[in-house]
C-alpha cells in the first residue's frame, strides 16, 4: 500500500518535470545525496535548444539579478516537513466556517497551501515589509541546500519568529529584502486562479525592485497599473524636499487576455445622471459606435470598416440594404476622415437591438444602447482610476477603524477597511477565496466580511501572519496582546461580531468565523522522512513513525492527510464511529481517515460500503500484517474507485 509523502511538494521536481515534457533529452540521470540516482537538467543541452544560434559561453541578458537570487529560488521550491496544527479554541465556528487564519512564517504556509488550493485564490493582497531602513523582514536561511533545508524544516523552532531589523547599515539592503520578497510570491502566483489578481502595497523605497520582480515572476505582460493612493493628505513633515501623501498599490494579474480579472466599480453620482434615457429595458445612455480614435482605420482594422444601413422611419440598423434599410453609413469622421466601427459584423448582427440612428445635421449618427442596470441584475460599472484620493481610505481612517474596535490605536499604520473593501470589489466579485499572507492586523479579513454583509456575496478568506512579538513599550502589549497574530484574530472576532449587529444583505451566509491553523513541526517522526539512516538495533522504538504528542489529537493528523493529498482546509470535517473506530468524514465522503489502532476486516469492508473518493490509515493502526494487506483488495471489491493510502 502507497504511503502518504506528508510534506509539502518538491517544486524543483516539478519544474523538471515540466522541462522534461518539452526537451525530454535536456533531463538526464545524475548522481544525487547519498550515491542515489536523481534527475538533473543539462543546463547547456537546454540553452542551446532555446537558441537559433550556437551557445558558446555566458550572454548578456535583460534581467533582475542580487546576490542571493538563486539561493532564493532554490529556498521556494524545497519542500518542507511540516504541516497545519488546527486549534480549536482560537477558532470561531470551527466547524462551519470556510475562513481560514494561519499563524506562522508566511513562506512555510505558502508551501502548505500549494496543493490544496492550487489555482483556487481569486485575489490576493499583501502590505509587506517597506524596507526604510528599520523595518523588519524575515530572515531566510540561504546558506543550505535543498536536502540541509528539508531536514532543518523538520524541527520545530524555539519561538518561531525570524524577523530581523534590515538597517540601512546593511550592505545587502536591497539584496535581503528581495530575497524575502521573490519566494514567497513566486510560491503566491501557484495559487492564484486563471483569472486571479494580486495587489501589492509598497512605498518609494523597493516599488521599482519589485516592478522588476513582479514582472519576472507574474509576466511584464500581465502588469496592469500602479495605483498612487493618497493615504496621508497633510503629508509627512520628515521627508526632505517633498512632502509624500501617498503610496503605490501594484497590481498584477495571472492572466491579462482573461476579461474577468479585474471588475469595474459600480457607478455613482454624475456617472448614474448620464443615463438620461429609458425604454422598457429600462434607463440607459447613447454611446457612439464609430471609433474616434483615428489609429484604428481601414488599414490597421479592415474588418470593422463596413457600411450598416438604416430605417428611415424609426432609426432600427441592419447589415443589409433593402427597400426598407435604405440610408448607407460608414464609420467616417465628419471631415472625411477613415476610421471604423466598435463592433465587428457578428456582434452587430448578434445584438442589433441595441443600435439606433439619429439625424445630426444632415448625417446619420450610429449609437449602441447603454443600460444602467444589466440582464443580470447588476448596476453598470465604470473602470478603476490610477489616483485615488477618497478620504475614507487614508491611514487615519485606519487607526480609526482599530480604535472603533479595540478602543485604542494599537496598530501604527493599519491599512483602511474601506481600501481593502474598494480592492476586493474589483478583484473579487462574487463567492471566491481572498488571500492576505502579511495579514497583520487583519484588516483585508474585517473588509472582505464588511463587503459580504453589504453586497451579499460569499468571500472567503485567508490570513496568513507570522506571531510578531509586539513591542513591550507599545500599547498592544499594554492592552494585553503579546502578538500581531493575536491582535489579527482578535480582530476578526469583534469586527464579525459587530458587522452582524447591523444590517446585513439577506444573500450573505453570515460567516465571520474563522479556523485557526497553526504552522508546526511534522507529526512524523524522523524515521519517516529517513528511515535508510536508522540504525538496525532502533527499529524497536520505531514502531509507530507517529510522534506520540499526536497520536492524542487525531485531528492534527487529518490536516497533515488534507495538506499532503491537496484537500481545501476549509471543507466540513464530521467525525463518526464506526464499529467503535472514530473515522473522519471530510466534506461528507471525499475523504474518511481512520487513526485508531486495532482495524480488522470487518471494519475494513464496513467502511468501504461508504465508497469513499479517498481512505486513510495508520500504517501501525492494522491489527496484523494480513489486515494490511487484505484491506487494498477489499476496496477493490467493494469500492473500486475509492483510493488507499497509509501514513
């Protein structure tokens, strides 16, 4: 019976494997740890496939490069040996809810989520360390290979926190920050789905090193603007020569041909009073269909250069001319000038109803229908400016939103509730995941609540924070808070909680609760990692490879199973006992788990008429090796599909 691998994926292996697809004679068998056989890419082989001319020595190249940069990537796809310890008591609606908050290094979490929610995260928005100079960032260890990390990552930290201040003393400041930076979101594109998008908050210090990284990692070719968002408008006094009001928001997206992305903001105001005209649809505008901008003409766009005919009588178009159809227009500016149409001939014919004629002068205009209000229910919106300058999105508004909750402002720079909600309406609009994995405070997690009980829609959400020791001068630790980890969840506490006191859209599932997953050490125990390097006279005391401080909390177990075999961590878990035996059915019957001791056949085949997608068991937990070994062909009798696996 396959056994379960209970660490994170080998990104290097992937990646090899990917090359391999497409050069199959670029990967070739090597020598790796302990006189093993690994695969390895001929790095020289692959140059000269990607060449049209021969590859002789190192060439020049268009490129980001630091000292560290390669001990980066190398830290962002080695696996790790660790896994997400669920705490129940920090938790809120444990059972129920779809939110996730994970405590812990951000790079290590990231890795644990590439399985289960790969191609899953909608929108993902990060206010990481700005690197002025003493802020703090987190120190990765680049000094070892792959297999050094793997086995390091095994061990449990003494406090967990990594962070180190990043002075400007330091020769390598830029070098550090983009070697924290550059893993993590090369590990953060994995998630993001077909459509996704990613926000990133930053200031003057590294906006253009991470333009660079961002557009090596997401594409230069998916980058969509650079928000200037006024988050100070007195601005700040300490600057020399100007005064900065405001900072960057970079935004990214997976894939820019992917019109769903991005959403427009709902129009307000003004931009509702433009549509000035109703018919039974109801109220819209007139928009022309000619193509003002001359570039766009007969020569660059010869299929939107026709002529469409018009109904003297009431204004209706059509593609052909007749006896009803007389009047002949071409997309032509009044001075006589070629340009063309908006639309090609299969939308016009497709949605002609929306086209009328109007006399201006002595010419007939073409305009589309415009409405305000859409087939679907949803009002008309209007693309999202460069600048924004909103007042309820500043930083005061921010210390505000803290105090209104916490009574005082704990948190220094908190970022706006109403930013984050005005982020997550462009870049997540509907029922889907919302990652912040430099949560801080959490305020992306208040405002994707806040957004749901407005707007009725079913976010989830994802926070990720290392636990920060707060300063024991500032006011956190005064109040009680040791942690920005336990300042976050705290937080999501009260702010669900106040939010449902108000007035809630009746579309929204009223989830404010959250599962508290905490970043740990393997519930493996060594051997299962390394067994080649136990000694014979050991085996004894190997019996069970489960740590014996989780062979108590089975539950501990389960995340490692749904880590390891790519199952979201937010789906239902329903523990029930069968023939005495505590099984764990995931999300009804994707999956059931079995960590108790003593499993017989008969529980084997009882379980197996639940026809599971997917079963777990202890490799110790079988009664005898012949239960073992029968317990594969009892599913293949009773439940073929079902898929077997041992820890």
């Amino acid at each position: 019976m396959q056994k379960l691998k209970m660490h994170s994926p080998d990104m290097t292996q992937e990646n090899i494997a990917k090359i391999r697809e497409l050069f199959p004679h670029c990967v070739t068998e090597a020598h790796g740890e302990n006189d093993g056989v690994t695969l390895r890419v001929d790095f020289d082989l692959l140059r000269q496939e990607l060449s049209s001319v021969l590859v002789e020595g190192a060439q020049e190249r268009y490129r980001l490069d630091w000292p560290g940069k390669r001990q980066a990537l190398l830290t962002a796809n080695a696996p790790i040996a660790k896994t997400l310890r669920p705490c129940r008591e920090e938790s809120v609606d444990f059972d129920t809810t779809k939110n996730l908050y994970i405590e812990g290094d951000n790079l290590d979490a990231l890795k644990l989520l590439q399985e289960s929610y790969l191609g899953k995260v909608k929108m993902i928005y990060i206010d990481p360390p700005y690197n002025t100079g003493n802020d703090f960032i987190y120190e990765d260890d680049f000094t070892e290979g792959a297999e050094e990390y793997f086995v390091r990552s095994n061990q449990k930290d003494e406090d967990g926190n990594r962070l180190v201040a990043n002075t400007k003393a330091n020769g390598r400041f830029h070098s550090d920050w983009l070697s924290m930076t550059y893993p993590r979101l090369k590990l953060a594109r994995n998630l993001l789905s077909d459509d996704g998008v990613i926000f990133i908050s930053i200031d003057d210090h590294e906006v253009h090193s991470l333009m660079r990284v961002c557009s090596e990692i997401f594409g230069e070719e998916n980058f969509v603007a650079q928000l200037a968002v006024q988050i100070n408008p007195r601005g700040r006094h300490l600057d020399k020569f100007v005064a900065k009001t405001h900072e960057s928001i970079l935004i990214f997206v997976k894939d820019a041909m992917n019109e769903g992305s991005i959403c427009g903001m709902e129009k307000e105001g003004r931009m509702i009073e433009e549509y000035n005209r109703e018919d039974k649809n109801g109220r819209y505008r007139l928009l022309g269909l000619r193509n003002r901008n001359q570039s766009f003409n007969p020569i660059t766009r010869p299929k939107l250069y026709y002529p469409l005919y018009v109904n003297r009588q009431n204004g209706q178009i059509s593609l052909l001319k007749n006896e009803i159809f007389t009047d002949e227009v071409w997309p032509d500016a009044p001075d006589g000038t070629k340009t063309c149409w908006t639309w090609g001939k299969e939308k016009v014919s497709r949605e002609t109803h929306l086209l009328v004629a109007e006399i201006t002068g002595e010419e007939w205009r073409i305009y589309r229908k415009d409405y305000l209000v859409g087939d679907n229910g949803e009002l008309a919106t209007t693309l999202v400016k460069s600048v924004w300058i909103a007042k309820e999105i500043t930083n005061d508004q921010g210390r505000k939103s803290i105090k209104d909750i916490f009574g005082s402002a704990i948190m220094d720079f908190p970022k706006s509730t109403e930013l984050l909600k005005m982020l997550t309406q462009i870049g997540a609009n509907g029922d889907e995941v919302v990652l912040d994995f430099f949560s801080g405070s959490s305020s992306t997690a208040h405002a994707v609540m806040q957004l749901n009980a407005e707007d009725g829609g079913n976010r989830q959400f994802i926070m990720v924070q290392l636990p920060e020791a707060c300063d024991e001068k500032s006011d956190a630790f005064k109040t009680g808070y040791k942690t920005i980890a336990e300042i976050g969840k705290e937080r999501i506490r009260r702010a669900g909680k106040k939010i449902l006191e108000g007035e809630c859209n009746s579309s929204w599932n009223k989830d404010v609760g959250f599962r508290v997953l905490k970043v740990d050490s393997s519930c493996m125990e060594d051997v299962y990692y390394t067994p080649d390097q136990i000694d014979q006279k050991q085996l004894s005391l190997f019996a069970d490879n489960i740590k014996a401080d989780r062979r108590e909390r089975p539950e501990d177990l389960l995340y490692q199973v749904l880590i390891d075999w790519g199952v979201e961590l937010h789906l239902p878990i329903k523990p029930e006992s069968i023939q005495g035996k505590k099984v764990f059915f995931v999300d009804e019957n994707a999956l059931a788990a079995c960590f108790d001791s003593g499993i017989i056949e008969a529980f084997i085949q009882e379980l197996a008429k639940r026809r599971p997608l997917r079963a777990v068991f202890r490799d110790a937990g079988f009664a005898s090796d012949d239960v073992r070994i029968n317990a594969e062909q009892i599913f293949k009798q009773l439940s073929p599909h079902t898929e077997v696996k041992v820890i």
